[in-house]
C-alpha cells in the first residue's frame, strides 16, 4: 500500500473550492426534487414512478450523445443537466418507497470503480493501455460473476447467467457487441479476424439461399449483422458508434444535395436515380479529405 499512497501524493491537486461548489450544488438539486415530491409539491413528479418515466432516462441520454458528437459544449452541459435530473428523481421515487437512497447509489457506483481499477486504487501493476484495462475490466466483472454464483449456490438457487446484465433495451448494435465481448471473456471466441471474416462469408451465404421476403431471410439477416459485429469488435471498433457516425455523414451530404438543388430551383424528388448519384458524388468531391 505504500507505493499507493506515494502514487496517491504524486497525483494532482484537487481544488476544495470547486469540490465544495459541487457538493453545495447537487445537495441543490437533491433538495429540489424532494420538494417537488412533497404532498404539497408538483403533481406530475409526486405522480412518477420508476417505470412511468424510465423512457425518459433514454432520451436525455441520447439528446446528451447528440451534444457529444455535435462538439456542443454549451447544451451538453444542459443536457447532461437532464440526465443528472433524471437519476435524482429516480432515486428519490426510491427512498420515497424505502427502496434506496442517494448515499446507496453514490457509495455503489464509487465501491464499483475502486473494485474495477485495482491497476488505480490496487496492488496490481498499472496498465499501460486502454486495451489492457478493458482486460482488466473482464477480468474484474467476471471475477464478480463467480462470487455471486457461489452465493447463489450457497442458496441453492440459480446463478444469473453470463448474458444476464446486459440490457435487452440497449440498441441492437450496442448490445450485440456487449453480449459477444462477454462470452469471449469465458474463451467462445474465434482465433483471428480472419476466422470472423470467414463466418461472415458463411453467414452471407446462408441469407443469399432463402428466399426473398421469408422470415428464414430475415433470421439470416440477423446473423450476417450479429458475425459484423464481431469484426468490429475484434479490430476494436465500436459498431454503434461507427453505424451513427455513417449514419451522420449520410444525412449531412444528403441534406447538402437538397441545398445544391435548392439553390437550382429543383426538387430532389424529380431527378431520375443517374441525377441524383451525380448529385451525391459531386457533394462528396466537394468533402474534405480525411485528416484536413
């Protein structure tokens, strides 16, 4: 522990003025949403529960992304507001119900990032990469996995399964990739991307040999995606992100061709299909080039 607490002198200052203004701040906050809760509060908040607001979670979830990837400093701020609002409220419908309270959520998530950083807070040695912490991280969740199947065996009752914590309501992308990451933690993983690349071969074969418009077809499709993913995640891509960041890049040179044709007096939707490839080639020679 003494390397520790020599790592720990060595780090950076903290500036108390600015922890004190945070505390003060979400203590605020916290205060807030308890009134509006208060029999003589807000009828639509003392209305909420867990499950009528959870799509709400969502949303300001996603509405933050859209700040991210837009580089919008000014409203990420305001929508990260959201999303803080959103886990206050939540834990205050907790502790209304005797459920939990904030220094339960607080101390979980801090007792967590401890356990899951030994190469921070531990004796192990610190990691010298991201990839190397991800390991960590796998190793560490794991680890977690076996302490609570061997309580639950203590109980005799059912282990949760290796696939359990992963939401069913994450995008299908993200949770293809959390679901294959975590059975390649156990060892069901292929040796190379090259052997991934062979699946996808034969998973593009099986969908080509159904018929067009059966379900059969449709079923293939899935797993064509799902071997996708799988490349992604052995090159250490993330394919959600890189399906949104394509996803971007088609809109903004989609909505630059209707300012091309706005400004000729057409509209998109006479040009013939040859038109309006023309239209999306000259948009893209108009792009610049990766790097610049």
């Amino acid at each position: 522990m003494s390397d520790q607490l020599e790592a720990d002198q060595e780090a950076p200052v903290r500036d108390e003025s600015t922890l004190v203004d945070a505390r003060e701040e979400l203590q605020s906050l916290i205060n807030t949403i308890w009134r509006l809760r208060q029999p003589d509060g807000c009828p639509w908040d003392r209305k909420q529960t867990h499950a009528s607001i959870a799509k709400n979670m969502i949303e300001e979830a996603y509405e933050a992304v859209d700040c991210i990837e837009d580089d919008d400093v000014a409203h990420l701020r305001e929508e990260l507001g959201d999303v803080l609002m959103q886990v206050v409220l939540h834990t205050q419908i907790a502790a209304d119900a005797g459920e939990f309270t904030m220094a339960d959520v607080a101390r979980e998530i801090d007792e967590k990032l401890i356990r899951r950083h030994p190469h921070v807070f531990g004796e192990r040695e610190a990691a010298t990469s991201a990839d190397e912490v991800l390991d960590i991280w796998d190793k560490v969740k794991l680890a977690e996995k076996e302490a609570r199947d061997a309580d639950a065996a203590a109980a005799s009752e059912r282990p949760d399964g290796l696939l359990d914590g992963v939401p069913r309501s994450l995008p299908a992308l993200m949770q293809a990739q959390k679901v294959s990451r975590k059975a390649a933690a156990v060892g069901f993983e292929w040796d190379t991307v090259a052997d991934v690349w062979e699946k996808v071969a034969e998973e593009r074969a099986e969908y080509e040999a159904e018929p067009l418009g059966s379900a059969a077809r449709e079923a293939e499709f899935g797993d064509l995606l799902f071997a996708l993913v799988n490349v992604a995640r052995k090159e250490g891509i993330d394919a959600e992100s890189a399906l949104r960041a394509s996803t971007a890049k088609f809109r903004s040179r989609w909505a630059a061709m209707e300012d091309a044709a706005f400004e000729c007096g057409i509209a998109l939707g006479s040009l013939s299909t040859a038109e309006l490839n023309d239209l999306w080639d000259a948009v893209k020679r108009g792009e610049p080039e990766a790097g610049e």
